[in-house]
C-alpha cells in the first residue's frame, strides 16, 4: 500500500492568500527556510498502481493531479486514476475539490458518513450541484470502526472511527458536534497487516482512535495549531485551536505529548498545518522540538509506503 501526500496544509494553504503572518510573508519572499503547501489531502493506492481513492477533494486539486501525473495516466481520451473519494469531514477544504471533477463521464463514487453527507446536501450543497454534471454515487461510511473496501483499491481495508472535532461553520450543528461529522480512517494493508491512521481534524483523543494510533506503523495527525491561542496572539482571529476542533501540539494533554507515548518505531507525521504554524519554519525551535522528539512535517509529493 502507498500513501501519497497531495495536500499538507489546513484550510488556506500556505501561503494564504490574504495572510501576511510571519511564516506567509517569509515564504512569499523567499527568507523562510520551508515550502509551499496546497491544501488537506492525501492519495492511497493497493496491488493495483493504477487506481487511487483519494482522500479528501482539496480546493487545490487541479493543482495536485499536475504535480502527481500518476493520477492521470492519460490511457484513453478521458481518464483517470481515481477510483474513489473518501471524505474525514464536510470541510471546504476537503470537499470543495469535488466541483473541479464534474467533468468525469461517471459519477463520482464519494464515500462520507451520514453528517457529512447532510451537510453536503444542506448546508453546502455540493452533491445537489454535482447532479447537475457528472453527479455522485455516494457510499454510506460508518464511524463505527467496521472494515470495509473501495472497489479497485485491492489489498487495502479501511476503518472509520468517530473523532472529536467540528463540523463546518455552515453545519446546522457547528456547536453541538456528532459522532461522525469527522472521522479518523484507518487504513490497512491486507498482505502486512499494518495500518495507517490518517485524521488531518482531532480536536480531543479519544479511546478507539487512540487504540488505532497505538498499533499503527504510521500516524498522519492533526498538525493544525502549535499552541491552543497561536491565531489569537497574532491577532488574526478570536478562535482558539480547540474552539475550532483542533487539538494543539504544545502544552498540558497537547499532540506532542500524545505521540511521544506511541510506541518505539512508530512514524509520527504532522500533516493538515495551518500556516501560521511555526513548525513550517525549518530553522524555528518548535521545528528543533519536533526533530528531537522524532515527529515528522508533512509535506506535498511525501509518499509512505506500508
Ligand atoms: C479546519 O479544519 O478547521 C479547516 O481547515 C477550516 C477551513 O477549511 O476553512
Ligand atoms: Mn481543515
Ligand atoms: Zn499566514
């Protein structure tokens, strides 16, 4: 099985458009030791190097299939190597990539649970839109961890565990979460018998996906925010990370202290980083923290293999 990461950033990018925090500014001008980053999403392909699910529909898609050709192998007059789209939330930067593939010439196969699937139909109705161009063949995904396959992505099992976190600001529920609005996949190799966790929205740890963390080989968490009031202190919102479903890195019961408790030889990766993040700094000594704990950076084109 390989993991391929088409988008490492949270909602925004790096650099964001309108933002002129340390780490844009220093990236737009060339003086950050660091890279550019498209949008949350990541690719998981099986026996089968031919077929990809994707995993989460980034605003930046057209932007990431340019980068990864493997997605667009060009056999036939139209084509594509994705067979599937699984979605971990309702997020608009995770599934408003959806609308950049209406010109498929079948529907698209979109995997999301009952919340997310409300929202897309509600709040953001996205799926109603579709049906208008190519539409959406939409599987229904459990939160309640049960195994299931993607067609075409053999030698792959997947699993899906309620988190806590937030549904999108346009969910009739923003304040009042469900069980299933986000999810953390995991996602398993059948010939190894290893797994992946991937969950780019954690805002708490909680038992199963904890559980699932513990026995992984690789973790791909929530890298959003370093500290809880990091977009507060540089007077960019009144939000605190936890306020808005994100567990932060540092500090009492934060991610780092999480994942230093993961067993020995466990991959530990950061991935959905929000630009004002200071680990985006090569040279910052939130970076030199994560290094000394052996915690990885996501970062765009980065492919694991299990
Ligand atoms: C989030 O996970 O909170 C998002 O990145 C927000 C967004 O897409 O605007
Ligand atoms: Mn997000
Ligand atoms: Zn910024």
């Amino acid at each position: 099985m390989k993991i391929r990461v088409l988008g490492s950033a949270a909602g925004g990018g790096f650099p964001q458009w309108n933002c002129n925090c340390r780490n844009c500014a220093g990236v737009r001008a060339g003086t950050l030791r660091t890279r550019s980053r498209t949008q949350s999403s990541i690719a998981v392909s099986g026996r089968d190097v031919t077929q990809w699910a994707l995993v989460n529909a980034s605003p930046d898609i057209l932007a990431q299939l340019k980068a990864n050709p493997v997605l667009q192998p060009g056999r036939t007059p139209r084509d594509t190597a994705i067979a599937a789209v699984v979605l971990v939330d309702a997020q608009i930067d995770h599934s408003t990539g959806l609308f950049m593939l209406r010109e498929s010439n079948r529907p698209l196969q979109v995997w999301c649970t009952d919340g997310a699937h409300a929202d897309l139909t509600g709040g953001n109705p996205i799926f109603r839109v579709l049906s208008h161009y190519c539409g959406v063949e939409r599987r229904e995904l459990k939160a309640d961890g049960s195994r299931f396959t993607i067609d075409g992505i053999e030698g792959v099992s997947w699993r899906a565990l309620a988190v806590a976190s937030k549904p999108a600001p346009f969910s009739p529920h923003r304040d009042a979460p469900q069980p299933g609005d986000n999810v953390a996949l995991v996602i398993g190799d059948s010939v190894s018998g290893g797994h992946a966790v991937y969950a780019p929205g954690l805002g708490a740890m909680e038992a199963p996906v904890w559980r699932a963390m513990q026995s992984a080989a690789i973790v791909l968490v929530d890298g959003t925010f370093w500290s809880d009031d990091e977009m507060i202190a540089m007077g960019l919102s009144k939000k605190r990370a936890r306020d808005i479903g994100h567990l932060p890195q540092s500090g009492a019961g934060g991610m780092l202290e999480w994942l230093d408790r993961l067993p020995i030889g466990t991959r530990r990766i950061l991935i959905h980083v929000n630009n004002t993040n200071p680990i985006l700094d090569e040279d910052s000594a939130e970076r030199a923290e994560l290094t000394r704990r052996g915690i990885e950076v996501a970062w765009d084109g980065m492919e694991l293999l299990l």
